[in-house]
C-alpha cells in the first residue's frame, strides 16, 4: 500500500546543524508540527489521553506532533533520545498513517504526514572506523520506516572550525 508520505531521518555528528534545519523547515511548511525528543512522551510525539484537572472522571484526548501535522510535516530532533517504549509509538504512525490510542479512551486519529527527524550516533560523533549500523542505536523496526536517511559528518580542521566560530561571534554583535 503506498502511504503517499516520505520519512527522512537526518543522522549526524553534534555542531552540523541538525536543529536549524528542523526548524527552518517547520517554519516553512503550513500546518507543521515541531517536537523535541529530548523528554518527549508518546503523547507529545502521537497521542495520549489526559484527565481533566477537576477530579472528574472526564477525559481527552490530546494530539501529539504526528496528529497535529496530518497532511504536512512532522518535525522530531533529538529522535536518538526518545525512550524505546515512546519510539515503538511512532512505528504505526510511520507505516499506516494513523495513531491508536487504546487506554480509558479508544480512538484512531490520521497521521497522514511526512517526517523529518534527526538525532546523533550512539558515540556521540561517527568513527569512521566502526561499522555504520554499529553505531546507530535506533534500532532495525524504526530504521526501516525511513525512506531516506542522511549521515552527516563533521571533519575537524582548525583553520575551517576557527574562521566558522569567528564569524559566528561577529554575527552575534
């Protein structure tokens, strides 16, 4: 079944502009959600259900960032940090494009949506040295989900690293 969405997933050592970029392309497209997942529960990344703060026993349901961008752009940086048991969330919202919430409240909510995502390796830069999938720490069910994926590397050189930072501090004046 073609799901009519396309899934990237941004790889890459810290300082490569992962985040800006995220962010740049949150702004652009309409509609678009952006979360962090750094902390992220299931319910800011899909859905969740949420008690009223009265004591009632009423309850609600509350759309995460793949609901919230249906038909646009989902945005999740910091993916590598996410708990393994809210990521196991995202599975069903990348392949069928839809969330299930399945808890006091039953409920199916489209996720019709494209995600860019982004996170580190599992040493924190790539080593060159070490087998890719070695150092992927998102394991094989979620990597599948992704149509495209991007590594993106730094290569220390002072001279380049020092005119960058320069520049950076006369932007900031």
């Amino acid at each position: 079944a073609d799901r009519g969405s396309i899934h990237i997933l941004l790889l890459g050592d810290p300082g490569t502009a992962k985040s800006s970029l995220l962010r740049a392309a949150s702004e652009l497209s309409p509609r678009s959600a952006f979360a962090s997942g750094k902390g992220s529960s299931a319910a800011g990344l899909t859905a969740g259900v949420k008690s009223d703060d009265f004591g009632h026993e009423r309850y609600s349901l509350e759309a995460g960032a793949m609901v919230v961008a249906n038909e646009s752009l989902a945005c999740i940086d910091e993916l590598d940090k996410v708990d393994e048991e809210v990521r196991s969330s995202l599975h069903t919202a990348l392949e069928q494009q839809v969330v299930e919430v399945s808890k006091i409240i039953q409920a199916s909510m489209p996720a019709r949506t494209s995600l860019l995502a982004a996170g580190n390796p599992k040493w924190g830069r790539f080593d060159q040295y070490e087998p890719l999938g070695e150092q992927i720490t998102l394991g094989p069910a979620l990597m599948s989900r992704f149509d495209l994926m991007f590594m993106i590397t730094d290569d220390p050189d002072e001279e380049t690293d020092r005119e960058l930072s320069n520049h950076i501090i006369e932007m900031k004046d």
